[in-house]
DNA sequence: CCCTGATTCGC
DNA sequence: GCGAATCAGG
C-alpha cells in the first residue's frame, strides 16, 4: 500500500467521521488490518471499539504482570516481557481531533447498507450544539452512495422520515475554518487536517451533482472493488 | 455465526 | 513502515 498524503488524509478523515475500520478499509481498497494498523501508526485517536478493557484494569490480582493481554498468538517467541504499561494513558492526540469529531453526526444516513450494527440510522441526531468542526461528514458519505448506486440513485432517502428542518443555520462552529467564500456549490474536499487552523476545504466548482471537483472527484470516485454483498 | 477494533510480529 | 494473522468483546 503506498500511503500518499492523498490517502492519509484520506483516512484520517474517514476515520474521525467515526467510519468502521472495515468501511474505510472498503472505500479505500485495502483491508481493515491496514486500516487500523495506519491509524495507529498516525496515532489516530481510539474510537470507541469492542474491546479494549483488558488493560485498564489491573495493578492487582496479585502477580505483578497480573495483565493476561496478548498471549501470543503462536508465532510468539520469546518476546519482550515488560513494555506493556506505555499506552496507560499517555497523551491522546495533540489536540485536533478536540471534541466535535466523536459526534459522528450521521453513521450511515440512507446508504443501502445491509444493516448497521452499533448505529441506528434512524435516529434523528438532536443536532448537539457543541462545536463540531467538521462539516465535511455528509460528503464522504456521498462518495460511498454514490459509488455504490453510480447509476439509479434517484432516491436518497428511501424510508426515513426527513426531518423537520425550520432552517439550516452552520450549527457547527466552523471557528477558523476557511470556508469557500462564494455561495453555492463547492468542492467539499477536505485539505488540511481537521481541526488545525489551516484546515480548509478546496473549494473549487464541483462536477455537477457530485460535491467533488473534477480534480477531486477523480480521486474520492475510485473503482468499485467488490463490496462482499 | 456475524460484526467490531486492537495488538503482535514477520516481512 | 506495512499489514496479515490473531485476539477478543458485542
């Protein structure tokens, strides 16, 4: 896998939109492994997963080691013993990510996804007032229908009642966030991380009914790789 | 069973 | 650094 910046920032993206390992994995050909193993290498931060309790707990139990975690698998050798505890707690991501991220505003809005295991698709997001500095999440949902509906996708909302929209003021914050200053449509690709000041969005004029420029859609409309369903 | 993410470790 | 293999919880 050649990890360009294109596909780096990719991921982080996908990844703070709270997207399963697996799915990013999909949108980006690769597998979750690589996924997950990128994302730790960049020091992404955890998202809420399954397990990950085994280590919080101990300091007990008696035994020093006490801390039955990985018993190799069976390639073990004769590993290191020690250097467990590093990941206590440290220190999470520098800061970007900050709060907002983790609001994953919609799972998988109307995708024709089988199923969605965690999420409920349904649920109305009561729109938390914090801050949020992503309002990105919508596009790279697009993507994703898009790509997987490339020809007939004339409903967007096949069952769940649209919700009632008085208005739809930027609820988010997007506090230092350069947006494109002309109205209407633009690229919605994202440059920049996340979070940082720099951050911004390319702002170009999109192809049309995509939210992807030209230049952009060309990367984020990949081959469609098989989808296992 | 399926899903998920985390970790280890050969490469 | 990369990611398959593996582990492990839901």
């Amino acid at each position: 896998m050649e990890w360009t910046d294109e596909t780096i920032a990719r991921l982080r993206d996908l990844w703070s939109q709270g997207l399963s390992t697996a799915e990013i994995g999909r949108q980006l050909s690769i597998t979750k492994n690589a996924v997950v193993g990128k994302a730790h290498r960049l020091g992404l931060p955890p998202r809420p997963s399954p397990i990950r309790n085994r280590k919080a707990k101990d300091g007990e139990t008696g035994t020093t080691e006490a801390t039955p975690r990985r018993k190799s698998p069976s390639r073990a050798k004769a590993a290191e013993p020690a250097a467990a505890d590093l990941f206590a707690d440290k220190d999470a991501a520098p800061a970007k990510v900050s709060a907002g991220v983790v609001e994953k505003v919609a799972e998988k809005p109307a995708a024709p996804v089988r199923k969605a295991p965690s999420v409920a698709p349904e649920a109305a997001k009561p729109t938390p007032p914090v801050t949020a500095s992503r309002p990105l999440p919508a596009a790279a949902k697009e993507t994703v229908a898009a790509r997987r509906e490339p020809a007939a996708a004339p409903k967007p909302e096949p069952r769940v009642a649209p919700a009632p929209r008085p208005a739809m003021p930027p609820r988010f914050s997007t506090a230092g966030i350069d947006r494109p200053t002309r109205r209407g449509p633009s690229c919605c690709w994202p440059i920049g991380d996340p979070g940082t000041p720099g951050f911004h969005f390319c702002g170009a004029t999109p192809l049309p009914g995509k939210p992807y420029c030209a230049e952009h859609a060309a990367i984020a409309y990949v081959k469609i790789r098989d989808r296992r369903d």
